[in-house]
C-alpha cells in the first residue's frame, strides 16, 4: 500500500520552534523567551475582547476595514492599502505562495528570522541564505545573491533574533541595486521600539515605488501574540494579490476588537517604548559588566553572547533553576548566544542578577 504523500520539499521543513513557556517542576515561570511586550495586553483590548463575547457567532468582517481605518489614522496610511493577517506570519507566507513556488529563488540572511525560510520551502521555493557582517544583514552580499530566479528578498528590521538593524540609507541602496521584478517584503515586527532617528520602517519604500512591502505586527509592543493580528502596507497591485489568497475571515472578531482598542490605549506607545529602551540598556551594561558580550540592539530583547555553545547551554540551564526561561538560538546559527526579551523593571533585575552570579560561578572555573 502507498501511502499520501506530501510535495517533497514539505519534508524538508524543520517545523518552527517557538519560545518555551513552561520548566518542569516550577508553577510560576518568568517568560522572557518570546518578545511579547512587557506589560501584557493593554487595558482597553482586555475590555474590548470580553465586550465581543456575546458576538462570537457572527462572522468577521472580511477585510478588517474597522481595524485597517484605524490603522491608517495611526500611522498616516491610506487604509486601501493595508491588509490584515493572522499575524504577520500568515501574510509572509502568502506573499510567499503567490509570488513564489517552483523554479524561483527567496533571498534572506543568515540569521534571519526563521518563518521566510518555512513560508518559502512551503511554497516550492529554493531558499538562499546570505552572508552577514556582523550579525547585521548585509546589503551587497544579498544584492550578490539576485539571479534570474529570485522573487523575494526578505529582511527583518530590525532583525529577530540578533536585534541589529539597517539605516533608512541602506534600505533605499539595497532596494536601489534590487532588480524591479523581485519583491522587497520590509519585516517591521519591532518597528515601534526603534529610537534610532536614521531608521525607517518602510513606508517610504513602499511609496516610492510597485515592489516594496512592509509587514507589522501586533504580537510584540501591542501585547496581542495570542489572538494573532498583523497587517502589511503594500503597493495597490500587490494588496490586490493578497485579497486574492488570503482566507476570507483571517482575522477574527476578537482580534479585530482587541486590535483596534489597543491602538487607542492612551500613552501605551510612548511608555512601551520608553520602558524598552531604558532597561535593554540597563541589562545590556549589567550583562556587560558580568563579562557577557551583548550585541547591539534596536528591539524588544537583547542577544547575550558567551563565546562558546557550552557555556550559553550552561547558563540557560542556570536562568531556568531559577524559573527564567530565555531562547535559545543555536536553530539560528547561533549557540554560542541567547536572546533574553526585556521583560518588566523586576524581571529584567533577576536576569541581571542571575547571570552575574553564573558568571562569577562559572568564569572562574
Ligand atoms: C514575532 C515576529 C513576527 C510576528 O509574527 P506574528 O505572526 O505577527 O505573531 C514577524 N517577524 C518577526 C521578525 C518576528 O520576530
């Protein structure tokens, strides 16, 4: 008997490997392995979804027009141009099977962020990695990449898990030296954390020209990874795929509810960001101090580099004895590091302490 069998390249996905939320044997564990914000869902969104719940039997409305309005006034876009997800996620793949498959090539970097590589061999393409310098994406070895093949160029900004970004410059050059035909997709998941004033999400890619995508998120900063809501501001022709393929009820009512609420939630922008950016710092120069190496960050986590697989395993196993969970990245190319999420002003204390004292523990062996 033959049993059904998949396409062939399904089989040679490696499934995506979340960040863990539980350790064996502690009731109460701090998460910090996920880069959901740090203050939980916002107050408004809390209320807006319990206020659904004698909805929850009409279908959505398709095409989110309440949330991609809402949207558009809260980042000055023209809401015809934004689409919604389930997540980002569900878009990248999209964008994947409709400008991919067979016989084309997808481009990202070598430690990007692992869903362009899922999205692309699912939909039958060949994936190439490039070179980075630095643990930063880098634009000449991408452009070196581009063949008659390729399709789609995908880079995170900043990038999950190394946190390191490109520049508005570097974007605009990168898009410059890209043939026409090949679809840039911009992943701004962490867009709202960034301070850096020569950072640009890619909106003004996308309004300069017909092949510039960029996808946002509401997992992270908005607090809403559980109820799977993102969105993507596109060129019109590339909006009108994607209302082609998408499912017809890909975002939900509750997350359409929620979603829209959160975006109203006075001051939750500025504070988000604020509180990021005050205790990466703080636990980068405590991580530093403790002899760690910490790479460069712009998002809502920090890399911490031990030099060595060994010793990244051993204190991911310290942090968890104490109920901290952290990612691992070694699926990333990287198992010398671990990405630790900037978690509340207490949590990211207990990291810092922890780690010291591994440090001390263990430096002198
Ligand atoms: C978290 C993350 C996403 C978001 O995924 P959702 O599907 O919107 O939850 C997308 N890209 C990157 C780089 C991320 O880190």
């Amino acid at each position: 008997m033959t049993a059904p069998r998949p396409r062939p390249e399904i089989l040679s996905i490696a499934p995506y490997v979340g960040g863990e939320s539980k350790i064996q044997g502690a009731n109460r564990a701090i998460k910090l392995s996920s880069n959901e914000g740090a203050f939980g869902p916002p107050p408004g969104a809390q209320k807006a979804y319990r206020g659904i719940a004698a909805e929850l039997h009409r279908y959505p409305e398709g095409s989110a027009a309440g949330l991609r309005q809402a949207i558009g006034t809260r980042f000055g876009l023209h809401p015809g141009r934004v689409v919604c997800g389930a997540g980002s996620d569900d878009l990248i793949a999209r964008l994947c099977h409709a400008y991919g498959g067979h016989g084309t090539e997808l481009i990202m970097t070598e430690h990007g962020f692992s869903m362009y590589r899922i999205a692309g061999l699912s939909a039958g393409c060949r994936v190439i990695e490039t070179k980075e310098r630095h643990l930063t994406a880098d634009p000449e070895a991408i452009l070196a990449a581009v063949s008659p093949a390729t399709r789609l160029v995908f880079l995170a900004n900043p990038n999950n898990p190394t946190g390191t970004m490109l520049t508005r410059d570097e974007l605009e050059r990168l898009r410059g030296g890209l043939p026409t035909e090949v679809l840039l997709v911009l992943d701004a998941a962490y867009a709202e954390y960034v301070t850096r004033e020569d950072y640009e999400p890619g909106m003004r890619l996308v309004d300069a020209g017909e092949n510039t995508v960029m996808t946002r998120t509401f997992s992270k900063m908005w607090g809403l990874g559980g109820l799977r809501v993102g969105w993507c501001y596109a060129p019109p022709a590339v909006v009108d795929v994607l209302h082609r393929v998408r499912e017809p009820f890909n975002v939900s009512v509750a997350g359409q509810a929620a979603a829209i609420a959160a975006l109203a939630e006075p001051g939750w922008w500025e504070r988000s960001q604020a509180h990021n950016a005050r205790y990466r710092a703080e636990l980068s120069s405590c991580l530093r101090a403790a002899g760690i190496r910490v790479w460069p960050s712009e998002a809502n986590f920090i890399l911490a580099d031990f030099g060595h697989p060994a010793r990244a395993n051993a204190a991911d196993a310290y942090l968890r004895a104490r109920g901290m969970i952290v990612r691992a990245v070694g699926g990333y190319g990287l198992p010398q590091c671990l990405r630790i999420t900037i978690g509340t002003a207490e949590e990211v204390g207990l990291v810092c302490e922890a780690l010291t004292d591994f440090m001390q523990e263990s430096g002198k062996a």
